[in-house]
C-alpha cells in the first residue's frame, strides 16, 4: 500500500491505522507490530514510530515499553472523558456558529441535512457516520480559532471510535441522531444558542450512555435483595 496525498508520510499511515481502531479492526488491547505495519505499507518503521506517536496524542494508542504500540482500552472512565471535553469543545463551537453566522452561509449545512436524511433512510451507516462528522468540521470557520480547531482534531478520532460504536447498533439511534441535528439546526437557524448547546449535551449524554450500556450490559441492580426476599423479611 503506498499513500500520494498532501498530508505527511507520518499522518497518512496515522489515519490508516486509526480508522482500523475506529471501526473495530484493531481493538483494545491488540498490539500493533511496528515491522508488520511498514512493510505492509512499505513505509520506513521510522515514518510507522512518528505515526504512533500521532495516534498516541489522539487517544487512540499506547505506546508500552519493550512491547511497543498497543490499542487503548475503551473503557467507562475512558467513555466519559471523551463525552466531557467534547462536549465543551463542540459546545463553544456551536455556541459561536449560533451567533454569528450570515446570511446564505447555513446553505451547506442545510444541504448535507438533506444528504444525511437520504443516508438514514437508505441505511447507509458509514455514509451517515462520515457525515455528521462532516457537520462539525463545517463549522470550524466560524469560530476561527486555530487552537479550538486543533483540540477538536485531536480529540476527533476518540470521538469517532465512541461515536461508531454507538451509532451501529441500530437504526433507531441512528434515527436519533437525525432528529438531533434537525433540531440543533433549527436553534441555530433562531440564534438560540443556549437551545442549541443544550440539545448538543442532552445528546452527547444519551450517545455516552448508549455506549457504556454495550460496554457493560448487565442490567443496573438498584437493590442487593429481591422483592420476594424483601416481602419474606417482612
């Protein structure tokens, strides 16, 4: 595999590698072998170490003494942290896109709507998935804030792997998500702000519970004893 584009050698074998831990094709835990990766790439495993040091800063990796690259664990705190600084992040975000957007710039936003719409409908995931991605990054000129911009891309792929996960488990939540960003559209579009941030967080918390659910699906004991038990005691 050879990559020609105009990201550096580095990134381009960083975005091949995390989109594999994005969906689910290295997983927490596997070890990623530096030799194995540069000569299937046929890249130089000096090019394969800047690259895991890119994936490391995304969250996306460990880098482990005497055993090398390892997939990060997904695990609930893990979950949780990523939901927290998103939402923050995305939050002033969308705060800002709210209150100074002009006329005829929403067009775009409006027509990739429509584009996910069709996308929902026709049950095509990773088009959908890609898409709401899409959203956010559209957004990122409004806030013109180069250091905003280069948090959220860092934490992205986090998000992405988060996000997936969520969003593949059924249509209904991806149905959901399609009912968010309707309504986040229409606060933006009213300059609501603070309707739109609340809308944001009220999904992002549904998407991180959604997530902890598969995660750990056993369901919640409010209880040590049953009602029966309860009832005997009595």
């Amino acid at each position: 595999m050879s990559f020609k584009a105009p990201e550096s050698l580095a990134e381009q074998i960083a975005q091949h590698l995390g989109q594999l831990i994005v969906n689910g094709e290295l997983n927490s835990g596997d070890r990623i072998q530096e030799l194995r990766v540069a000569s299937e790439l046929n890249v130089s495993r000096g090019s394969v170490r800047e690259a895991y040091l890119i994936l490391e800063r995304r969250y996306l990796i460990n880098i482990v003494p005497r055993k090398g690259a390892v997939v990060s664990a997904m695990t609930p705190k893990h979950v949780r942290d990523v939901y927290e600084m998103n939402i923050l992040l995305i939050g002033q975000l969308c705060r800002r896109a709210t209150l100074v957007w002009k006329e005829g710039e929403l067009q775009p936003f409006l027509e990739l709507l429509k584009l996910m719409e069709s996308y929902a409908a026709e049950n095509r995931v990773m088009d959908f998935y890609e898409a709401t991605f899409e959203f956010a990054r559209m957004a990122y000129r409004f806030v013109d804030n180069p250091y905003l911009e280069d948090m959220l891309e860092d934490l992205q792929p986090a998000v992405r792997r988060t996000y997936y996960f969520a969003i593949n488990l059924s249509q209904e939540e991806r149905e959901r998500s399609m009912v968010f960003f309707r309504e986040l559209m229409a606060s933006i579009m009213q300059r609501d702000a603070e309707g739109a941030v609340a809308k944001l967080e009220q999904f992002a918390k549904h998407q991180c519970q959604t997530v902890l659910a598969r995660l750990d699906p056993a369901p919640v004991r409010t209880s040590t004893q049953s009602p029966k038990a309860a009832s005997e005691r009595a």
